[in-house]
C-alpha cells in the first residue's frame, strides 16, 4: 500500500491506551479533499494486539487543530480483540465526507487491562488492494 507522510495519521503507533493520531491532517482553508471522488483511506493493524476487549477507531474533524469541539465523521465500530492482528484494515475505507479543516483518527481501548502490544498505521492512501 502506498502512503503519503503528508496525509498520515499513524505510522506504527503503539496504542496502549485511548489515544488521538500521532498526526493531525490540515486539510487547509478550501478543505478540497478530492474531485467528487471518494478519497482512498486505510486504517491497519501492524502488531497484534494483546490484553484489551475491543478497540473503536473514529475519524474526527474540527476546525481547530486543538480539537476543542471534535465532530465524529466516522467510526469503525467496536472490533474484538481476536480479530486484532497484523494485517486487519478496519472498515473505514474512504474519507468521510463533510470535513472541516482538521482531521484525526482516534483509538478507543475497551477492557479492564490496557494492551501492552499492538500498533496502527493510518492514512490516506494511493488506492486499496483487491484479489480479483
């Protein structure tokens, strides 16, 4: 998968607790994303995870890049521990519409024990794979 470093949220970061992106993305004033096409995003596990119940990833924007009053553009659901391994993309796979100019991705651990292993890389990216 291709990624640009301009447009990367995380590049193998460990989560080990709830946490915002590494990175947050300017979308700049005109926030111009794409031309009406659907701009490709890929959120993937890079180490199992351990210890957690499940994990929630969000795509967040604001027109802070403090965050002061997020809004939650798109959320992944809650995906199980057993399904967290190297290689899973969670099902978020283009940049909702309707941004402001400042997005993240946040990490929402569930369970009683935090995690002391696991790690996401995402970002937009080139186009996705297929096997056909």
């Amino acid at each position: 998968m291709i990624f640009d470093s301009t447009v990367l949220f995380s590049d193998g970061q460990a989560i080990t607790a709830t946490a915002n992106s590494t990175n947050v993305v300017d979308l700049g004033v005109s926030r111009d994303i794409g031309k009406g096409v659907p701009v490709p995003l890929l959120i993937q596990v890079t180490e199992d995870f351990n210890n957690l119940v499940d994990l929630t990833v969000t795509v967040q924007t604001d027109t802070d890049e403090a965050f002061g009053a997020p809004t939650t553009l798109a959320t992944s659901g809650a995906i199980p521990l057993a399904d967290l391994v190297a290689g899973y993309q969670f099902p978020l796979q283009y940049m909702p519409t309707g941004t402001e100019r400042y997005v993240r991705v946040t990490y929402t651990v569930s369970g009683a024990t935090a995690p002391t292993q696991g790690k996401v890389t995402a970002g937009v990216v080139a186009g996705h794979q297929h096997g056909y």
